[in-house]
C-alpha cells in the first residue's frame, strides 16, 4: 500500500470517528427531548385538570393560554426528537437539514414558553383576579363557554361564587334572572348533591340551612391557595427546565449542522479522489469513461476497486 493510500485510509477512518460521535450526541439528545416532551404533556394535563389554569382567562390571558401552549410545545418537540432519533443513525443529509430547522423553530418557542410561564407567576402573585370575575356571573345564562367552566370548576372543587370562606356562594344571588328563577337561586353545580333546578332558592334561608344544601366557599379561595403553594413552584421549575431545554435544543442544531459539514467534506474528498485517479489514468472521466464513452481497457474490475479502496 502507498503512502498516499494510508493517508486516505487514516482521514477515512477519522470520518467515520466523527461521524459516530455526532449520531450518539444526537441520538441522546433527541431521547431527552422525547422524554421531557412527555412530561411536558403531563404536566400542562394536570395544570388543566387539577389546577383548572385553562379556565381562568378572566383572571390573566396568560392562564388561558399556557396549559394549551405547553401541550403544543411537548407534541412538536416529541415530533422532533423522534426525526431526530431516526435521522442520526441514518444520516440522511436532507433529514438532518429539516431537524435542524425544526430545532431553530423549537429552541425560540421555548424561549416563549419561558417568558409565559414566568407571567402566570407574576399574575398569581399580583392577586388581581377579583375585579375581572365579576364580570362574568351576569353572562352565566346567556354564554355557554362560561357555563362550562364554572359547572366544571365547582363541581370539581365542591365550591361555589368566586370570593369569600362561606360566602362565596353570595356572588350568584341575584345574578340569575332567566325562567322566574327565586330569589337566592345558585347553579345546580353549586349543590352538594346535583340534581335538575336543585339550586333554586338555594341560597336563601339561616347558614345552616344553605351550607346543607350547597357549597358554600368560593372557588377562589381555594384555588388561590393551590395556585400559590402548588402552581407558582411548578413555573419556576418549569423555567428553569425550559432553559435547559432551550441549550439542548441550540445543541442538537450545533451537532445537526457539523454533522452535515463532516458529510460534504468527506463528500468533497471522495471527488477530488476521483478527479486525481482520472487526471492520472489518461485524461479519463471520473466515470471510467473517455470522451467518446467509451470505457479505457486500462481500467479493470481490480483497478476500480482500488478506486473505491483509495478514495474511500
């Protein structure tokens, strides 16, 4: 073997070292991005289902919106960390150009994702949600999303009304006016066993006789409580993740677009390899063919196998 040959056969072998250092490096990271996704989906799942984040708009437009963002955000990141997966051991050029493009999209959606969190926590510390919840009792009757969410939140958390420890309840009386209801009448979600119109003139009576029948602690109360000892410590650890998430995701770009580079270079040596053993045997093509098409007897079956062994 020449000189020339153990060259090309060492500046081989270190491609290929290179090569596998960045499928590993990219393998792993998209495995982290597919496991964090996840938990990014279950935890957006619980802030919806537990916390009820999703339906307190009137509070901050920010509670609305960052269950359904973390949701979006965790689906398209699990998407990406599974084309990752597939494209680094295949190391498909077109593949890994799209992962890193996809990558770009997801590192500044998680800058995003960061700053809304951090906003949920300001809103829940500022304690403003007072004012804006007044608002929507009068349209009770008359808004069907609104009916929704209040049926589902008080049922859920045996409450009723938005402010006030065994007066929260009092946020209703008066407010519903449809079907000559009584006067005192709450929503049926309101009571402690749910039934047709059990609410009607519910809140009328002696505090015996009302907290027998309905809940009587407004909703707020208690989930001011679980907002700030359960959903304020969860947006900083989310914020901090999200950073980590973000440097992984710039990472796994990094490492796309090198291991991109490391193919065309070694793309580039495979053809000046061709252009040399051409230029060498008769002027001939890098196709083994001449100028007329016609393939040179020099060239043999054993001859372009040492081609392939050289360049390679």
């Amino acid at each position: 073997m020449t000189l020339g040959s153990k060259n090309t056969s060492v500046r081989s072998v270190a491609y290929i070292e290179k090569a596998s250092q960045y499928q590993k490096y990219m393998t792993l990271t998209a495995v982290f991005l597919i496991i964090t996704s996840t938990i990014l989906i279950f935890t957006a799942a619980i802030l919806m289902k537990f916390y009820h984040l999703d339906k307190l708009g009137f509070w901050s437009t920010y509670f609305e919106v960052v269950p359904y963002y973390m949701i979006t955000l965790g689906l398209y990141t699990f998407i990406c960390g599974l084309l990752g997966a597939f494209a680094a051991p295949v190391g498909h050029k077109v593949a890994l150009i799209i992962y890193a493009i996809l990558m770009v999209i997801a590192f500044l959606a998680q800058l995003g994702s960061i700053f809304t969190a951090l906003e949920v926590r300001t809103n829940v510390a500022n304690n403003k949600g007072d004012a804006q919840i007044q608002k929507e009792f009068p349209l009770y009757e008359t808004e069907s999303g609104i009916k929704a969410k209040w049926d589902v939140m008080q049922s859920d958390l045996h409450c009723c009304g938005g402010y006030g420890y065994r007066q929260g309840y009092t946020d209703w009386v008066g407010k519903l006016t449809l079907e000559n209801q009584p006067e005192g009448t709450v929503p049926d979600s309101c009571c402690q066993n749910p039934s047709d119109r059990c609410g009607y003139g519910a809140g009328t009576g002696n505090n015996d006789e009302v907290r027998s029948r309905i809940f009587v602690d407004g909703c707020m109360e208690i989930l001011e409580d679980k907002l700030t000892n359960d959903v304020i410590p969860m947006m900083v650890v989310y914020a901090c993740i999200g950073v980590l998430l973000a440097i992984i995701e710039l990472i796994s770009v990094v490492l796309a677009c090198a291991y991109i580079a490391q193919m065309n270079r070694r793309t580039s040596k495979y053809d000046q390899g061709l252009w040399r053993y051409a230029d060498a045997n008769a002027h001939t093509y890098p196709d083994e063919t001449d100028r007329n098409g016609d393939r040179p007897p020099s060239v043999a079956a054993g001859e372009r196998s040492s081609l392939h062994d050289t360049v390679v």
